[in-house]
C-alpha cells in the first residue's frame, strides 16, 4: 500500500510545528512564529497555487506585509515554484518547501545570483 501524505496545510503546520514554530490560522494560509520571525506560510496544492494565482494573493502585488514567506508544495512542483517567486521579484524574503508523499521535505531558497 502506497504511503498516505496529508493534505498540503496539515503538512505546512506539522513541519512548523516540529520546528518549534507556533503556528495560527486556518486553511492553506497561516502564519509561523518563532522568536523574532513572522512568517506567512501558504500552501499550494491545484493548478491555480502553483501558476502563481496564490503566490501573489493581493491581486498580482507583490505583498510587503510580510518579510518572509513560505511556499508548501508538492516535491515535484518546487521547481516551478521557484521560477514562478524568481520571475515576479517579490518584495519579500522567500522560501520553498517541496514535500514528497511519504512526508519527507526539501527546502528550496533562491539562487544567489
């Protein structure tokens, strides 16, 4: 039997939990705190999340209510992803997290150019 991976947000808040984040919001878009950092995690798991209709929530701005965010993705989608962030220049600090279906997740940062 193939491995059970939860939905994309129930996957964003475990991996934020387990890093000592505290975590509160509902739906695929919540915010992580730890310390100093506030962060704005959004989940994305359709087609719409990942071309980009999410990434930039606010209408197609980039959002600076926020100095760091987090993308939660399908592992085969990081890389789009990715693209998607490098290509608006958002005016803000960004990751992404690709989590494979049996839970394990890489970290994607963008490239020091």
């Amino acid at each position: 039997m193939p491995p059970v991976s939860m939905p994309p947000a129930e996957d964003a808040r475990a991996i934020f939990s387990r890093l000592g984040y505290s975590v509160s919001g509902d739906g695929p878009e919540f915010v992580a705190e730890r310390k100093w950092r506030t962060v704005r995690v959004t989940a994305l798991s359709d087609g719409d999340d990942l071309n980009g209709r999410r990434l930039l929530a606010d209408g197609g701005e980039p959002s600076n209510d926020y100095r760091f965010r987090c993308f939660v993705a399908p592992a085969s989608e990081t890389g789009a992803v990715q693209n998607r962030l490098a290509s608006v220049d958002p005016g803000y600090e960004w990751a992404v997290i690709g989590v494979a279906d049996d839970g394990d997740y890489d970290v994607h940062l963008p490239d020091a150019a």
